[in-house]
C-alpha cells in the first residue's frame, strides 16, 4: 500500500493504517503523507518507511512507483486527504494501473464521482470506498437477515447519527479536523450531511439492498458564523415503496458517535447502534426479543467471515474497518490470479450515490424540504 494523506496532525489516516495492518495482508511501503515535502518526509520517517519512498507529492509517488518491478513497487494507493483532495489522486492512480482505496465521501462533487466510474470500468481496477460501518460482524448479519426474508418487505427505515463535537465554533481556534469539515472550499456543499450523513445513507442502503430515490431535507446550520450544515433532517423514499426517516447531527451536545439504525419489516424488526456493535437485537410481534451477539451460534456465514474472535470478546471500530480492508487485499488477490474478485466491500458506485444523495439533500433543503429525485 502507498498512502496520500496522513501525515502529521491527521487522524484516519492513522485509523487506515491500523486497520490495514491488522491481519498481516497488507504492508505500508511508501506514501506522499502531505502536500509539504518536509512534512511528508517526517511522517515517513516516524513510519520508519526508507526515504526513496517517502515522495514530496501523489504525483511523483504514483509515476516512481510505477517504474518499480512488479512485487516490490506498491499495489495500490489509500487516500485519506480531505475531500477536495480525493478525486486527482484516484484519477492518477487509476491511469497508471493502481488499484484505489479511498476514504468517503469519494470526492468533491458528482461530476468528478462520475468520471471516476466511468475511470474504473474502463480500466478494470479495484475501487475501495471505506465507508467503515458496513464492516461490523453485526452489521452484515443484520443485512443477511433482510435479504434472506427474516423481515419480509421492508416497510420503515429510522437511520440517526448525532455527534456533539461541533456544538461551538471550534474551527475558529485552529481545530483541523474541524477547520476543513467546515469549509466549502475542502468539503464541498454539505457539511454535516456531506460527513456523517452519507455514512447513514449508505448504512441504510446496505443493510436494507434497497435504493434511495427520492428525499425531502431540512438542513440548518446552527452555530453563528459557520458556512456548512451542523445539522439535519431528512424523509426518505425507497425503492419498492419502503419509507423512512435519517437524521445527522453534529450539535448534539454529550453526543459521541451514536449511529443507530431500526429497520422495520412486515414480519419483524431488526435494531443496531454502533455504541454497541456486538449485538443486534431482532423483534417480532407477541415473541421475547431476540440477542444476536458477534461470534455467537446461528450467525450468518457473512457475520462469521466479519469475525475475528470467539464469542465474548468485543471486537470494535478498528476491526470493522479492517474487514474493508481484509476483503480488498482479497480481491486484489483474486483479481491478479484471474479470478472473479467480487468480494464485499463499498465501490465506486457506493461512492456516486453518496454524491447524489448530497446534491439531492442540498437542493431540497434549499427548496423548503421539497422532494427532490436522488
């Protein structure tokens, strides 16, 4: 793996890092960490990386890289820059003959979504979106039993992410995390919908196999003199004629990272909040309700390929993360040997539907929560 991003001050690069480490498929062996030479120098050398390959920018890493055999040069590239820094790399990388993984949301407007689905068809490469929540063993139980008909059709979808970390303007005081988040020019039109709320889509979409087509949204931006949405809500219309509710919050006060998703079936009802990712509560009309826990008995294979340990030893965030990145290097595997690489984990498409989902939200908020086609 070579890596754009995640240099000094960072936070998921380091996340993608570990997560990638985690089951000893994958080895960091170069990267452009910033857009400062001397800062990507130092990143390098605290990843004690050789510095021939330890790059000033994407451009010379990916065009040096390529010139290196075969089993020595990297594989692919994992972008962890902010989100008007996405699209160029992966653009890059894609033209050269890498394989991509790339944080969400996939770049800074549906126009350059576009080109790089149209990019990855035409190249045949491997495009890895981490949108890290549909990783949990629980997770992927939860979207076994909707596609196996444990729910029957489904009927009402209730998705939530609030966090409390932006109640203030702390981006006023020099916060990067917070700094690029809430400026237009780094994260495009959408600020808390744009990061958090995608993620909430996408668990929806996943988890249900049904489309988002339509969504009404009230967007507001809450703290005096911030340019980006802090806050969000929206009605949803899917496909088959399911309904349902997300809200986004990043004002929520004494709120961490509490993403929560109900989805509601003609025969039962399935519950899963990220706080507690290792149960999955199921529920059906005038029965006790039903404790499904990570490594327990009578999962679903794609829960038990998302395990790493025996039942009773929680396994979190990190973990799940890793599971993007497990099934990826697999992929890659299968995919140099000749073999169908089709292994579960976010596309580029996931990545375009992100991306409308936003410019959808965005126009109807503008429009006074009229319904806008995603």
């Amino acid at each position: 793996m070579g890596m754009v991003g995640g240099g000094p001050g960072a936070f998921i690069g380091n996340v993608h890092r570990m997560a990638a480490a985690l089951d000893g498929q994958i080895e960091l062996v170069c990267g452009a960490f910033s857009s400062h030479a001397t800062r990507s120098a130092e990143a390098g050398r605290q990843l004690f990386l050789p510095a021939d390959r330890v790059y000033p920018d994407y451009e010379t890493m990916i065009q040096t890289e390529k010139q290196l055999p075969v089993g020595q040069r990297m594989d692919f590239i994992s972008i962890v820059t902010p989100n008007h820094l996405h699209f160029a790399p992966a653009k890059l990388a894609l033209e050269n003959g890498f394989d991509v993984v790339c944080d969400k949301p996939i770049t800074f407007s549906t126009s350059e979504a576009v080109e790089l689905v149209q990019l990855v068809n035409k190249t045949g490469r491997l495009f890895c979106l981490t949108h890290n929540y549909t990783g949990y063993p629980m997770v992927r139980q939860a979207r076994a039993m909707v596609h196996s008909g444990v729910l029957g059709t489904v009927r009402k979808v209730v998705v939530e992410y609030p966090q409390g970390w932006l109640a203030s303007r702390i981006e006023a005081t020099g916060q990067k995390q917070a700094g690029w988040r809430t400026d237009p020019a780094q994260a495009g039109k959408a600020g808390c919908m744009g990061d958090i709320g995608t993620h909430a889509e996408n668990l929806a979409e996943y988890i249900t196999g049904l489309q988002i087509e339509s969504v009404a949204a009230d967007l507001t931006t809450f703290v005096e003199g911030r340019k980006l949405d802090d806050d969000g809500s929206v009605l949803l219309r899917f496909a088959g004629g399911a309904k349902g509710v997300l809200l986004a919050s990043q004002i929520s006060v004494g709120e961490e990272n509490n993403l929560k998703i109900r989805v509601y079936g003609e025969k039962a009802g399935i519950e899963w909040n990220q706080t507690e990712p290792n149960t999955l509560l199921v529920k059906q009309a005038d029965r006790p309700v039903e404790v499904y826990r990570t490594g327990g008995n009578g999962l679903s294979p794609e829960a038990m390929l998302a395990t790493r340990l025996p039942a009773g030893h929680p396994e979190g965030y990190l973990e799940a993360f890793a599971n993007l990145y497990k099934n990826f290097a697999l992929a890659c595997r299968k995919k140099a040997a000749g073999e169908n690489p089709n292994i579960d984990f976010p596309t580029v498409e996931d990545g375009l539907r992100g991306m409308k989902f936003i410019d959808a939200v965005v126009a109807s908020s503008f429009q006074n929560a009229a319904w806008v086609s995603v």
